[in-house]
C-alpha cells in the first residue's frame, strides 16, 4: 500500500507545486490568491457546467495522451500528436462530408475509421523514418507537426474552405455524437458528449493491448532496445512503424473525438495544443493507459480554468503551470529513480 | 546583378538565427545535453531584445538583454537536465512551452496587447562604410550584428574543434567518466556549455527582433527545430551546421521568392520543412550524435 501511494506522490507534489507557483505568479500580477483559487477551482468542479467542460476539454487529451503513452512503452517519444490530430481531424471531416448520405452508424464508423487510419498514416512516416535511416522520431515527429498544418491549410485553402473562413462545411449529422446535457440536465450547456466515454473505451482497449497482448508484449520488448527485440525474433523496423503509427492512429481518434462530439465541423487550429499538452497527460500517468484518464482530467482542469482565471490575469499564467508541472514532474522522477527522496519512488 | 545580390542578401539575412541557434546547439549537445528548448530560447531572445530596446531605446542594450535572456533560459534548461539530472526532451518542451506562455502573458501585462510589442523604433549599427561596393547584399553582411554572427561560428568551429576548452566540452559529451576522472566538473562543464549556447542563440533571437521590428507573438516560428535540423546534418560540427543553414534559408528565400509569382503559398510553407526532414532522412547518411547524448552524468557513476 505504502508504495502505491510513493507511485502517485510524483505527479500529486508536482501538480500542487505547479499550482502553487502559478498562484504566486498571479499575486505578483495583483491577483489575489483567494480569488484566483476560487476561479481555477469553483469554476471548473464547482458547477455541472464546470464539471462537464472539465471532462469535454480531457476528452482530445485522454487521447494524445495515449498517442504518446502507445509509443513511449515501445521506447519511442512521440511530439506528433499535434500533427497527427489535425490530420485525423481534417481526413474525417472530409469523410463526413463526402460519405453525408451513408445511414447513421456507418457514417459514424467511417468517420472514425478516416481519422485513425489518416493519424496512422502520418504516424507511419516517423516510423518509417525512424526505421529505414535511423532519423530520430523527435525532431522528425516536430517537423511533421509543420509539415501537417502547411498541407491541410493548403488543401482547405484551394477546395473545402466555406467562403471567409478557415472551417469546412459541417459533416452529416449522422455521425454526431449525442451531447451528454440531452441525457443528464446537470450537464447542461457544457460540451461534454459521448466522445468522452468513447475515450474511455480507448483507454481501457490500450490498457489491454498493451499489458495482456502479444503485441503489446512484443512492443515493450522492443522498448529495451532492438537487439533485445531480434533476440527474441521480432522485428525491430516493423515494430516501430506500428508504435508510431499506432501513435498516430490514437492522436487522430482526438481530432475525431472533438469534431463528432462538438464542433462537427473541421477548423483550423482546432487542435489548440491538445497533442503537446498529450505530453505532459502521459508523463503524469507514467505511460499507463489506465492512468491516462485521471491524468487528462488534471490538466482538462487546467485548461478550463484558463477561461475563468482570464478575468483576473492572462489566462496564459495556466499554460505556465503546465510547463512547471513538467518541470517538477521530471526533476522529482529522477530524484525517486536514484533514490535520493524515499518518500517518492519511481 | 542587383537582383541576385539582394536575393543573397535575403538568404543571409533569414540564415543568422537559424545559424545561432544551430551553433548555441551544437555547443550544447556536444556537452552531453540534448537541447529542443532552443526553439523557445530564441522566442525569450527576441522578446528580450524588443523589450529592451524599447525600454531604453539602446539597441546595444536590446542586444544585450536579448543575449541574457537567451543565456538565463538556457540555464534554466542546464539547472533541470544537468544538476537535477531529469529527462533532457521533456526539458526542453516544457521551455518552450513556457516561453510561448510566458511572452504572450508579458506582452498582456507590458503592452497590453495579445499579440505584439510596439515597433522598435531603434535600429542597432548599419552596414559598415566599406561594405558599399556589395550594394543590398554590402547593407546586410556590412552589420556589425551579421559580421559578430559569422565571428562566432568562426570561433565556434575553432574553439569547439580545436581548442583545450572545447576538448573538455567534447569529451563531457562523449566519455564524461574520463572527464571527472581527469579532475573536471562534469555538471560545470555542462552547464557553461548550455549556458554559452543559450547565449549565442540569443544573438540569433536579438537579429530576428530587429529584423521585424516588434516582437510578435509565436515569432520564432519553428526556427528553432530547424535550426535543430541543421546541426544533426551538420554532424554536431558548427562550421558545418552553419553551412547546412545557409542551404535551408536558400531554399526559404526561393520559397519566398516563388509565392511573389503566383504559386500557392501555403503550399510552399512546406518547403523549409520539408527539406529540413529530407536532410535528416539519410540525405547526409548516418550521423552519429556524441555517445553520452542525452544521458545525464552523475558522479562516479561511470566507468573512465
């Protein structure tokens, strides 16, 4: 029991130290502390409105966070989630326009299956790259992020902008996900929807592949380097292309989570960092899936409370907290994995 | 011939921070420390460099402060990876991840804006009188700032390559255990490195401000990562990297070229990236990264 809790202290201290530090970076800018808590706090758990925008705002993060965790447990660190959203996003949105005539469901399903297989796809090429020259997957990943939003701004610009904007036409209305305010009126006004318990079905399907799978098995081998993995007569390079692009496939279901579950309409920069923020959710879960949840609440938290605190202070002092979240993440990781702290561990 | 000198004179003008920041991270990755941060270290550099030439109407001064702010958020990165000993990637995400935030929140506060500085009305020192003959290009490599920019990756090269310090520095970033075992302060070593490239970056951040006249929000673009870019094709070696960054800013200024006739430019936004992940795509063949790369050093951990 004792090291249960010593797992969770790493990502609890780093969070309230974030908090803390944010706190006092807002009563430097003459915000009262008492005030600003109440903000962060009362408004994101404090009302059904709050409390349904908190779990609308973890829903694309649940799964960049798993886009990350997926190929992190393979040894690969994934900054392409960003890239990988929008382009799911994007390839859906197409599929929801053009296929508007198909029944209900099976628009539903071509939908999702466009955004996994598009944020595969653009996973692959990391994978590919990483595979056939060696190039490494962080700095190829990044560059795919610019890659992405040239190409979609270019093919929305030239055939699918409606006039004025940077938006397409809606999908149909088939594949939208039911909000969950039709349901249960403690919700009401906010954008929480089905999507958030289709994250969770995600969450609970990578869990399994990764801990109870040979697959699974085979890609944390593959985690302790490829000649582990030939030893054990895998194939490294095939397994790196299924990491990433697994990867991949994970950060477009986040663009497809939020289209079909709320805007249902592709925008530009509808992504609004979720693939980065995707980072920070996985280091707090310590790249479980089963965690990822829990982790992507904290920082949908965060990215609600953002809209609330922005009366009283920049809302950008939240995007602050997230960075010294990481910070502290890392520094007290590496404290608990040599030992120095035994009140942690690793 | 006008023609072809003012195009020279675009590339070297979009080069300097690209080059600053590729040799501030070969500088820093040499000593062992893998440093992505630098995309928000030349955001937090130019921000530097506006704020204080604004503030004081110095540019000397702006230059300055941009060189300082470039140096204390390398520090920053340094104190975390290399004292703390944590993980170098998620490091240098969350520094710029921090500088976009931290930039936009002080661009509120100072100027009340959200999304740039006034102008900078003070322009640092013009093009030196004997550079007249060149023409557009002479106006641009004449600078003071520019003739400093290729100073250091002169002295870079050397001093990286060739000289007593920057042995210490390789071989922090190759056999750290030799290095303590020869009496050096691994972490020290480390640290000045960071520190120093954080710095030379900030030069690149201070030429980009200046070049804008205002810091605008976001304004390092992804300059940083192909900066990154350029140093892995350039092998870690900051003569080379330079070089590569010559290429890549060739091709932006082609680009540039190209979307003033006609052709889409959107599309061709892609173009320094997409040539930046050709490059690292085996183009230059393997490159080996210093062996101790992104490995933190604790002491007496390591054999000699």
């Amino acid at each position: 029991m004792r090291a249960r809790l010593a797992i969770l202290a790493t990502p609890i201290v780093a969070a309230l130290i974030g908090i803390a530090i944010g706190v006092g970076i807002a009563a430097l800018l003459g915000a009262p502390p008492g005030r600003f808590l109440a903000l962060l706090i009362g408004q994101t758990l404090g009302s059904g409105y709050g409390f349904g925008q908190v779990l609308f705002r973890a829903t694309p993060l649940i799964f960049t966070g798993l886009a990350v965790v997926l190929p992190f447990r393979a040894g690969f660190f994934n900054i392409g989630a960003e890239g990988q959203m929008a382009v799911g996003g994007f390839a859906m949105a197409l599929a929801g326009i053009h296929l508007h005539a198909l029944p209900g469901p099976w628009l539903w399903i071509a939908c999702v299956v466009a955004a996994a297989l598009a944020g595969g796809a653009w996973g692959a090429i990391a994978g590919a790259l990483k595979a056939r020259t060696g190039a490494h997957e962080v700095i190829v990943t990044i560059l795919l992020n610019f890659i992405a939003a040239a190409l979609i701004n270019y093919v929305l610009n030239r055939w699918y902008a409606l006039p004025e904007t940077v938006r397409t036409a809606e999908i149909g209305a088939g594949a939208w996900m039911p909000r969950a305010s039709a349901a249960i009126p403690f919700f009401r006004g906010s954008g929480l929807s089905a999507a958030f318990v289709f994250a969770l079905a995600v969450a609970a399907g990578c869990d399994l592949l990764l801990l109870r799978t040979s697959l699974g098995f085979a890609l944390r081998i593959l985690a302790g380097g490829p000649r582990r993995a030939r030893y054990a007569r895998l194939s490294p390079s095939r397994l790196t292309v299924v990491a990433l692009s697994g990867g991949g496939a994970l950060a477009g279901l986040a663009g497809a989570s939020y289209i079909l579950g709320y805007k249902h309409y592709f925008e530009e920069g509808f992504t609004g960092g979720a693939g980065f923020i995707g980072i920070a959710v996985a280091l707090l879960a310590r790249n479980r899936p089963a965690a990822v949840p829990a982790s992507a609440l904290l920082f949908g938290i965060l990215s609600q409370g953002g809209l609330a605190v922005n009366e009283i202070v920049p809302r950008e002092i939240v995007d602050l907290v997230v960075a010294i979240i990481l910070f502290m993440y890392i520094v007290l990781d590496s404290k608990a994995r040599e030992g120095t702290w035994r009140w942690i561990s690793s | 011939m006008d023609l072809i000198l003012s195009f020279l004179a675009q590339i070297a003008r979009i080069a300097v921070p690209y080059a600053m920041v590729a040799v501030g991270g070969c500088l820093s990755e040499r000593s062992g420390v893998v440093n992505i941060g630098l995309e928000g270290i030349l955001l937090n550099s130019a921000f530097g460099t506006a704020v204080g030439t604004i503030t004081t109407g110095s540019s000397a001064f702006g230059i300055l402060c941009g060189v300082m702010s470039g140096g204390a958020t390398a520090l920053l990165h340094a104190l975390v990876t290399v004292r703390a000993r944590a993980d170098q990637i998620v490091s240098g995400l969350a520094v710029n991840l921090a500088s976009v935030a931290g930039t936009r929140a002080l661009l509120k506060v100072l100027y009340a804006s959200a999304s740039n500085s006034p102008r900078i009305t003070e322009t640092p020192l013009g093009a030196l009188p004997g550079f007249s003959v060149l023409g557009p290009l002479g106006e641009t490599i004449g600078q003071p700032l520019f003739l400093a920019a290729v100073g250091i990756c002169v002295l870079a090269e050397r001093g990286l390559l060739h000289s007593g310090a920057g042995l210490l520095v390789r071989a922090a970033g190759e056999r750290p255990g030799a290095l303590e075992a020869s009496g050096y302060d691994v972490p020290r070593v480390r640290t000045l490195a960071v520190v120093a490239g954080g710095g030379i970056a900030g030069l690149g951040g201070a030429w980009l401000a200046f070049q804008q006249n205002s810091f605008t929000d976001g304004m390092s673009g992804g300059r940083g990562y192909i900066a990154l870019a350029a140093m892995i094709a350039g092998k870690w070696r900051p003569g080379a990297a330079a070089a590569a960054c010559i290429v890549f800013a060739a091709a932006e200024a082609l680009q540039i070229r190209l979307a003033g006739r006609g052709l889409s430019t959107q599309f061709l936004n892609m173009i320094p990236y997409l040539v930046a992940l050709a490059v690292l795509a085996g183009w230059v063949g393997r490159a080996t990264p210093p062996a101790a790369l992104g490995r933190p050093y604790r002491r007496g951990t390591e054999e000699a």
